[in-house]
C-alpha cells in the first residue's frame, strides 16, 4: 500500500555536494529540538555525513509520499577491505531512516509526544556485486 513505482530512486535526484548536511538543515531549528536529542542533530556528534535531498523536520505533520531521499557517508574513513564493518553501517542507515518515510503518508510527526515508534525487525538483502 505505502510502495510507488519510483524505479531508480537516484535519477533526478541532487548530487551530494550540492545539499547542506543535516546538521545545517537542523541549525536554524535548534530551539525546537528537546536538549538531550541536540547533539544528536550537531556535526561535531554525528560520524556520519547526511545529506537529505528534502528535509523534513520530525515536527512537521504534513502528509507526504513514503519516499526519502538522503545522502549519507562515514565522516572518516571505514576500515579498507572490512566488507563487513561497511554493511553494518549501511544496515544501521537503514533503520534510522524507515520510521521518519514509514510516517510521511499520515497526518503525524515523529516528534509527536502521543506517538510511540519502533523499528523491530527489518532487513537488508544483499546481492552480490
């Protein structure tokens, strides 16, 4: 019900180097975030380098398409030949994305203090390259 037929999701998308990081998407808004999750959404915190292509702040309430696009790479380097250590990373993405798009079809945030939202199971199919 929430999957549309995007087919490669990257065509027409913005390169990476031409979106402001998460971090400064967040910078202007930072009044809003609860203290404790700040650092969270700080560049200094994060070891990951988020580019979202459309920000949407977890307050916003607006309906959506269930699509996100995000840019997203280690801020320094991952350890060369460690295949594993890079598929770890990319399966943690992976979850930290799918609640904020899974709530994007419904007239809620993910900020809400009546909403509670967990990620129990997903999983990441890898194909060979």
């Amino acid at each position: 019900e929430h999957q549309d037929g995007l087919g490669p999701l990257a065509r027409g998308l913005p390169a990476p180097e031409d979106l402001p990081t998460l971090a400064d998407r967040f910078a202007p808004h930072l009044a809003k975030v609860p203290p404790r999750l700040r650092q969270l959404y700080s560049a200094e915190a994060n070891p990951l380098d988020l580019r979202p292509c459309e920000f949407v702040a977890p307050w916003d309430e607006s309906v959506r398409a269930p699509r996100q696009a995000v840019w997203v790479r280690a801020k320094d380097p991952l350890p060369p030949g460690d295949e594993a250590v890079h598929q770890r990373l990319l399966t943690y993405f992976t979850d930290w994305a799918l609640l904020g798009t899974a709530l994007q079809p419904h007239p809620t945030a993910m900020w809400r203090r009546e909403l509670q939202a967990a990620s129990l199971s997903h999983s990441v199919t890898r194909s060979p390259p």
